[in-house]
C-alpha cells in the first residue's frame, strides 16, 4: 500500500528582502514515515523551510499543507497544538543551560497540560531511550555536545510528534557523537515518525543510506537522482499538485 | 522542578525574582512606599471624615457672653436668644462651666489646661437649633441676629466650622488622591518595566517554549506571577511601618481623635487589604508588559 503525504508543499518562495529570495518556487511532497535528507550548502535556504515546515515562519508565495492542513492559515489557537505534533532539532541544541536534563526534556509534556505522573514515566522512558537516565538531574550545561543533543532529540519527540525536523543536528559533534545522534534518529524513524534532517555533511548519508535524499539549488529542490541532470523538482509531485 | 503546570510557573517566578534580584528589588520598595502613603492618607482621611461630626454638631451654637456682664443683661440676652423661632433651646453656662466642658472633650489635652492661672473663657450661651433643611441657612441667620444683640462678645456656630471644614477637605481629598494617583500609576509602571526586563531576559527560554507548542498563557504565566510576586512583598514592606504609624497615633493622640475613630485593631486586616492593593497593582504592571507580547 501506498503512503499518504504528510508534508506538500507548492510553490513555496520566501523572501526577507524584497527581490531575493531563499526559496523560489520549491515544491515537494514527503510521504508518511519517511526519512529524508535536505541537502545544500549553508544558506541554500533548508533552515527557513524547516522553520516553514514548524509555523515559525511564513512563505512569502505558495502553500505548506501538513496532514492536508495549510499551516499557515491555522488560528491562533491551534498553532501551539500543531507545533507539538512537530519536533525539532537544532544545531545548537537551544537547551536551557542552567536546567537539569529531566526538566529539559519534561518542557513540552508539562506545557501541553500532561498530568505529572505521566510526565514523570515520560521522562523516564525518553532519558532511557537517549541514554541519559543517569545523569537526569545534571544541569544541561555540564553535559558535552553529543549529549546535549540527544536531550534536544528527548525533548524533541516528547510529545510523540508526526514529524521530527533536524537542523544540522550534528554541525556542533564530533563523528562519534554524530553516529549516536544519527542512531537515534533511526530508532524515531522505526517508530513511525515522519524525519527530515537538514545538513551540508554528506558523510550523514552513509547512516541511513536508504534515506531520500532531496537537495536545494537556488531556492529550488531537487531529487538527487536528477540533481546533476538539474531536473527541476517543481514536476516532483506530478501535474495534480498545481 | 513542578510536573505540573502551576509547579512550573512558581519555579520560574520565584526563579525569575532571583536571577533579577535588583530591578526586583526596587519594585518591591516603589510599591512598598506607593502603597505606604497611599493608605497613610486614606486612613487619616477616613480618620477625619470619621472625627468631624463628634468635634462639628450642624445644630449647636455658643453665644459668647461679654465678661462683666450684669445678671439682668445676661437674663435679657438669654431671653431673647430663646424666644426665636428657629432655637429649640437655650441654656447658660458659666466661665467655670465651659472651661470644664472643654477638659471633659479633650480629655487627652490636659496640659493645655494644666497652665492657665485663670479661666480665660466667658459666660456663654449653648443654643440648640431646631432641624431645618437648610441648617446652613439658620445658622447664618442667628449668627447675624446673635452678633446684633448688645453684651454678645462673639457667636461660635458650626457653621463657618464646617463651610472651612469642607473646603479643606475638598482640598486635602484633590491633593491625596492626585498623589495617590500618581503614586499608584507609577508604582504600576515599575512593575510593568521590571516584568518586561525580566521577559526580554529570558528570551533564549520561551523562545524554547514556542518551539515546543507551549501555549502564550503558558509562557506569560510566571512572568504574571513574578509581578504579583513583587506586589505582594512591597504590600508585605508596607505593612510594618503602616501598622507601626497606626498604633503610634493611636498611643500619641487622644483616644476620641484616633483609635476609637478608626477602629483599626486589626493588623491582619490591614495587611489583607495591602496585599490585596499590591497583587492588583503588580497585575495591572505585568498585563501592562505582556499585552503585546508572544503571539502566533
């Protein structure tokens, strides 16, 4: 059976001044439960679509439908909702430092309202699954990058989200720590989570190799296969998408 | 940490007050002085609204006597007096008489008295006027009747008592609720400043906490309740010297003019309604700094 896709994007352009823009006219479509590398050079634009893709930002043209729901036209009220069903990952990490690893990672359960005990089972099971549950009370700040991201990675899919973005999640580790992070992206990948990493890095490819690969040339993307031939993506969804 | 959502919101409140302990600080004493003076002036104010009408009876009048004044003239005057129409009654009171009614009203006042050699006081006349609805109008009427009687020294009536006494009020009320005005306005927008710092401080958090789809109350909740926070120290700040000016009237004036008028003998009352003032303050401050901020 065919998946359904979670993410379309049509004709997406986003601009911050006037006459540039980071994206032109990007279409995508990614499947449901599908894990996809965003490739491009720094500021080809990937971190603005991954911003897209959380609601933090809005395309200057076109249209993002997540689940079939044009993101950018939900009320006010269900943005907050929408963004729990979204995780993200940043490459630097934007923990609260001072803060122990078990509230870090509780954040979003306590800020979606979930009763403490489930909170507190919560945490317990996603500090097991980073790793981490031995050093749950240490402040984030004492912890080395491989483990800071694999809190942010915690905190992350808290809220068993539909989609895991990453954002260069292993610009700031060394290969060690990028295997362990990469790892772990699989085992959410496994579990059903939609997951789009963003990076520059092409030796990440070599985790996941059966991953799709997607690459973004001059605000347009591109399907590796038919990147080197420069074959525009803006026919990637077929002619129903326009 | 809190689990729940309340936990979360304390901790950060009372987190948020430490990381910031100086702009903290000097919003819990402006609100502390604001509130101080604030209800300083309400409580003498309400002191003497309370105190006026035992000191100031609309319907008496005392009619001053010439000393010397032979018994005959002092019939005939009384006589007089008590035959107009709008007086109710009209009876005589020695010098030695009105000085001991005056011991007895400002019975705390006794080294005032304690010095004098010889009464100093005239025979007088205490009149009561019969109710009227203009009672203003009356007096004004036997004043100007009293002083055209020959032996009358002088007409005391409540009347140019009270005219004064309103106007004064008047004033007092305008100057005091302009100052409380101000102070309280003011007070307001330290609170307001304070809790914007602290908000604008710690953007790397709800920066974390928008990402994460934590709802806007969510993330004003504790800088609100770090505002109230401050409120209710500055009120807890006021309190003592408060209650300390209260009870220090209470022992320097006489009975009559402070604490049976005031009927403070409540501490926790008092400290109840300063909270109560200094939350709602700090509420105001704080929505004040939060309106435009964290929308989707």
């Amino acid at each position: 059976m065919a998946s359904l896709p979670l993410i379309q994007c049509f004709h997406v352009a986003k601009s911050y001044v006037a006459g540039e823009d980071i994206l032109r006219d990007a279409n995508l479509q990614i499947l449901k439960g599908e894990f996809l590398f965003l490739m491009g050079p720094s500021g080809a634009g990937k971190s603005t679509f991954l911003k897209m893709l959380l609601g933090l930002e809005a395309p200057t043209r076109g249209h993002i439908l997540v689940d079939g729901r044009n993101i950018h036209r939900l009320s006010r009220k269900d943005i907050p909702a929408y963004r729990r069903t979204v995780g993200m990952v940043f490459q630097d990490f934007k923990l609260l430092p001072r803060d122990s690893v078990a509230y870090n990672v509780a954040l979003p359960l306590v800020a979606a309202g979930r009763p403490p005990g489930l909170v507190r089972s919560k945490v317990k099971a996603l500090l097991q699954f980073v790793g981490l549950e031995k050093k749950a009370g240490t402040p984030c700040c004492r912890l080395s990058g491989g483990e800071q991201q694999r809190v942010a990675l915690a905190r992350a899919v808290a809220n068993d989200p539909w989609i895991l973005l990453a954002d260069e999640p292993t610009g700031n580790l060394d290969p060690c720590a990028s295997a362990v992070v990469m790892e772990l992206m699989k085992a959410v990948h496994d579990r059903g989570t939609t997951v789009v990493v963003a990076t520059h890095d092409p030796s990440l490819l070599e985790h996941i190799p059966e991953a799709r690969r997607v690459h973004i040339h001059e605000g347009v993307f591109y399907e590796e296969a038919e990147a080197s031939s420069t074959v525009c993506a803006s026919a990637l969804g077929g002619p129903g998408w326009d | 940490m809190g689990l729940s959502r309340w936990g979360y919101y304390l901790a950060r409140a009372v987190g948020g007050f430490r990381k910031n302990p100086l702009p903290a600080s000097v919003s819990v004493l402006v609100v502390a002085l604001s509130l101080f003076l604030t209800w300083l002036f309400c409580l003498g104010l309400w002191g003497i609204y309370r105190v006026v009408p035992h000191l100031f009876s609309p319907s008496k009048a005392v009619v001053y006597l010439e000393k010397g004044l032979s018994v005959q003239e002092t019939e005939r005057v009384k006589k007089t007096v008590a035959g107009w129409s709008f007086v109710e009654e009209c009876r005589y009171k020695s010098p030695e008489e009105v000085l001991e009614e005056l011991r007895r009203r400002y019975a705390g006042w006794d080294d005032v008295f304690q010095g004098l050699d010889e009464n100093p006081l005239p025979p007088a006349l205490e009149v009561r006027l019969r109710a009227s609805d203009d009672m203003e109008a009356a007096l004004r009427s036997f004043e100007e009747q009293a002083r055209s009687l020959g032996g009358v020294q002088d007409v005391l009536t409540a009347q140019a008592w009270s005219a004064e006494t309103r106007r004064l009020m008047r004033t007092l009320m305008g100057a005091g609720i302009f100052l409380a005005g101000a102070l309280l306005v003011s007070s307001i927008l330290i609170v307001a400043n304070t809790v914007r710092l602290a908000f604008y401080g710690r953007r790397d958090e709800w920066e974390v906490l928008l990402v994460v789809g934590a709802p806007p109350s969510f993330i004003k909740m504790p800088f609100y309740l770090e505002g109230i926070l401050q409120g209710v120290l500055g009120a807890v700040c006021a309190a003592f010297p408060l209650w300390g000016v209260v009870r220090l009237a209470a022992e320097v004036l006489p009975p009559g003019l402070w604490a049976g008028a005031l009927g403070l003998g409540d501490a926790g009352a008092l400290l109840g309604v300063l909270i109560l003032t200094g939350a709602g303050l700090s509420w105001l401050g704080a929505r004040l700094a939060l309106r435009r901020v964290v929308s989707y």
